[in-house]
C-alpha cells in the first residue's frame, strides 16, 4: 500500500557514503528529510544535492537531518559528488543511501514490489519514480510528501517552509495560510473553540467565523 501521511516512516538498514545507519536511530530526536535519486550522474539531481549542500546550516537551525537516497553504490556516489562539488559549488555533508537492493524505494512505495535484479542494469527512466521528498518527525511519522518529475527540480525552500509549519503547528493550535512565510499571521485550528481561543491568544480578527487570524506564536524564536 502507499505510504500516507500520518504512517510511521518505514524503519530500515543501509549502507550510506557516511557508513552504514539504521534510519529512525539515525534520526533520533530530530525531524528528517528524505529525498531520493533515480541514478547517480543525472543533471537535475546533481543540481538538487548541490544546493541542500548549500542550505544545509537552513535546516541544522531547525533541527532536521539530511539524508539522500539513490539506486546505485556508495563508491558512485563519492564520484558523483566530486562532480557535484565542481559543478555546484558545495559538496554534500549529509550522507547519502546506496539503495542497491531497492529495499527502502520499496518500502517507501516508489518502486514497485516486483522490482529486483541488478541497479547497474537499470536506468534514470526505469527508476523515474524514485523522485520523492519526505518529511518526518521526531516521532517517526510522515509530515510530507512531495513527489516531482525527472524534469522538474525540487523547490527545497519550499521544504523550509513547510518545515517551519509542521514545527510551529505542532507546538501551538494553529494552521498557516497560503503562501505564509514565518512571522506572518496564523489561524487558529478549526478544533479549538472560541472559549479556549480567548484564553489562549486573546483577541483575533474573524473575516468569516470559521477564519480567525492571529500574530504567530513564539516569533522571537523564528531561525535566524
């Protein structure tokens, strides 16, 4: 079955350019994100590692862990991050999984369960589906996922932003609007009633009832 938000991340053991890791002890208390690679040596994945290298210090101030998956070996990956580094400008800090076997494209639902033989055989098409970005809290479940295209490259300030979502909604009884960036007004969660709403934000300004918007919370603590 497909991987919803809400599931428990899928646990596994792999083999990664920083040794081998067992997934939710590797996260440990930290939020994660997970984006995958259908091949080594593509250009618009080469471009993806290479800017999360860049912003990497965005998301070590928000207490998530990197993590990059690809269906080749670890001693391509190393070659394909020299490339990286030369092409981009930064080379990845973060590891990087082998996934040879298929076994976590698998178990994260993006390569079907018939899949087997050798990685090496296959291509970036034959593995377009392993394009895939999950979020996932210190409690091991999924926050997000965003699956792109081989053509299209991933927005990772977007990933920032709904990083910075998930943390503050988590911690206060608020939703974020469209578009909202931090230190923009919230709206106060549809479960909370009005009564609970005066004692804990006051007054809020209320367009239609079921709309009641407030300052974000803890805006002093807004990464810097």
């Amino acid at each position: 079955m497909a991987l919803k938000l809400g599931d428990e991340a899928p646990d596994f053991q792999a083999e990664t350019t920083e040794g081998p890791i067992s997934f939710h002890d590797w996260i440990g208390d930290s939020w994660a994100v997970l984006f995958s690679h259908p091949k080594d040596f593509t250009p618009v994945c080469t471009t993806e590692l290479g800017y999360m290298a860049k912003i990497q210090p965005e998301f070590d101030k928000r207490n998530v862990k990197i993590i990059g998956l690809s269906v080749d070996p670890t001693d391509k990956h190393e070659k394909w991050a020299d490339d990286i580094e030369e092409t981009q400008g930064a080379r990845p800090d973060y590891p990087i999984i082998a996934d040879v076997d298929f076994n976590v494209s698998k178990a994260y639902g993006m390569l079907g369960a018939d899949v087997s033989g050798d990685a090496a055989d296959r291509t970036a098409a034959d593995n377009q589906t392993v394009r895939n970005v999950f979020v996932i809290g210190p409690d091991k479940k999924v926050k997000l996922i965003l699956i792109y295209p081989m053509t299209t490259g991933r927005n990772f300030d977007e990933v920032l932003r709904v990083i910075d979502s998930l943390q503050l909604t988590a911690k206060h009884k608020v939703s974020t609007p469209v578009n909202w960036q931090q230190g923009d007004d919230v709206i106060i969660a549809g479960s909370v009633s009005n009564d609970e709403a005066k004692e804990t934000f006051g007054e809020w300004k209320e367009p239609k009832p079921y709309i009641r918007i407030v300052p974000q919370p803890d805006k002093e603590k807004v990464p810097a």
